[in-house]
C-alpha cells in the first residue's frame, strides 16, 4: 500500500546528518534491542513501502541539507534494496546491521556489524551460531570494494567482563576496526543490563581506554571521547545538552509517515545514564569546532 508520497513537515531548519528506521522487523531477537523492548506487538509491520520512502528522504534530504544518513531498524537489510538505493541519496551514509544477511557491499558508505561479545557470550544474547555466521560474512565479503566496516559491541552491565575476549576473538578479522558504546537504559530500569549509576561504569570505560591504547589502529573509539563519558563529566553533554539533539531521527509511526522521536533510542530512554557513544563523539567534535 502507497502512503502519503508528502513527508512530514519537520519546519526550516538545517540537518546535516539523520538517522532512518527503515523496519522494526528482525530475524534476531534481543534482549537489549529498544525496538522490542516495549514487547510492541507492532514492532514487526513496515508502514511505508520503498517508493514512499525513498521519495521522502529524497525531498526530506535537499529541504534540510542532509548530507549524512544512518539506515537502522530492526534489520536494515530485510530491506536490502531499499537500503542499498537509497544510501546512495547522501554523500555519506551508514548501515548498522547484525551481519546475518551478509556483509552489503556500499563503496564509500559505512557498515557497522553490530557483535555483543565472543562467541558464548554473544551467542547467549543473540542466538546460537550467530557469531560464527557473521565471522564467515566478514570473511566472504570482498575486503577492496571500497566498504568501510566496523565491528561494534553494545556494552552492558552483563557483558563488560568480556570486552578483552571479544577484541581478541576478531583481531585478525578483515574489518577496518573496532567500536564499543555502552547500553542505553530505559527510565528506572534497573536490569542486569544496565548500571544503576555512572560511577560504577567508570571501571568498564578504563579497560575501554587501555584496549585503545594496547590497539591503537583495531579499536576506533577515542580516547578524548571515553574521557568525557566518565562519571564525572558525562551529565554535562546529556539531556538538554545532547548533541545528537541536531540530527533528525525518523520513525515510521501509525498513520505511515515519519515522525520525529525525543531520542534515536526511544522515546523512554534515561538520560542520565546514557552510554551512547555517538552522543559524547558529537560532543567532543562539537567542542573542537568550537
């Protein structure tokens, strides 16, 4: 079914980058995935078709200078050929997928293969052979096609004891580096996946820090962006003072147009306690420019 071929209007202002849900369907179920949190029973009907919407971040692109795009779900490459045209739209563009579908070949463009630990602990979350499965994608994909690709591991409270296992499980792995963010809860959620304060976070960004230093080239995340995640720091680049606050995140809602929700991780999320890492990179590349 066609929906509305108008997006919605978000009014004049600029920006440069944007984030899309484009499904909330997944073949993987997990635990700390905020599209299925909220045990929506919704969460895996697509309410837009693929012309709708690559006319809508078509026009959505050039009203608002969009020059950056992050292609999501769910699982983006359910939707490969949506995904795969309308990444060409923008100059720059992201993909973060599972990694279970392949490894999509998007020259110039980057893919992030989202990983939560070595293979028992990933597994536990993600489903058995999942690790194995994107370990062979990764090495059947073809390393000079111009893809930039990244692993990423989601930290949680449950898993922080195996970030050194995971970076030594794919350090020989044919991908362009490592990156580490940190679960991001829900308000008043106090779950073995979370910390119920910043502070006992402090120990798990210290081992992130020296795995950057013992693998400077392997592990991206900077060390100038850890340091302001710290408890002591962080609350000032959160909440109001979000940076992601400049980029337009879009949803699918009900009536089939995008909407625009508080946060790229919900609509729920706890601010305080906030460990994405894309939020204290803005910040941190916010500060220079300033």
């Amino acid at each position: 079914m066609v929906v509305s071929a108008e997006p919605t209007d978000f009014g004049s202002r600029s920006y440069p980058a944007a984030l899309v849900n484009v499904t909330n369907r997944c073949n993987l179920e997990c635990a700390h995935c905020f599209v299925f949190r909220d045990d929506n029973p919704n969460a895996s009907i697509d309410r837009m078709d693929d012309a709708t919407m690559l006319h809508q971040l078509e026009v959505l692109r050039d009203r608002h200078g969009i020059r950056y795009m992050l292609f999501m779900g769910g699982e983006p490459m359910v939707r490969r050929g949506l995904v795969l045209k309308a990444i060409d739209l923008f100059e720059q563009g992201s993909i973060v997928t599972n990694g279970t579908f392949g490894i999509p070949s998007a020259p110039g463009h980057l893919i992030t293969v989202s990983l939560d630990g070595p293979p028992a602990v990933n597994d536990s979350i993600r489903g058995q052979g999942v690790f194995d499965r994107v370990r062979r994608a990764i090495h059947d994909r073809d390393p000079d096609d111009g893809t930039i690709v990244m692993l990423q591991m989601a930290i949680m409270k449950s898993t922080a004891h195996s970030i050194e296992a995971f970076v030594e499980a794919v350090a020989d792995w044919p991908v362009d580096g490592i990156a580490f963010t940190f679960y991001v809860p829900t308000a008043g959620e106090h779950s073995e996946l979370a910390w119920d304060t910043n502070e006992e976070r402090d120990e798990v960004i210290d081992r992130v820090i020296a795995l950057k230093r013992r693998y400077p080239d392997l592990v991206k995340s900077s060390l100038a962006t850890l340091e302001l995640m710290k408890s002591d720091r962080c609350r000032e680049y959160t909440g109001d003072g979000c940076a992601l606050k400049s980029m337009l995140p879009l949803y699918v809602g009900d009536g089939g147009v995008f909407e625009r929700t508080f946060c790229c991780y919900g609509n729920d999320v706890d601010c305080e306690r906030c460990g994405a890492y894309a939020v204290f990179n803005a910040a941190r590349h916010r500060q220079s420019v300033g």
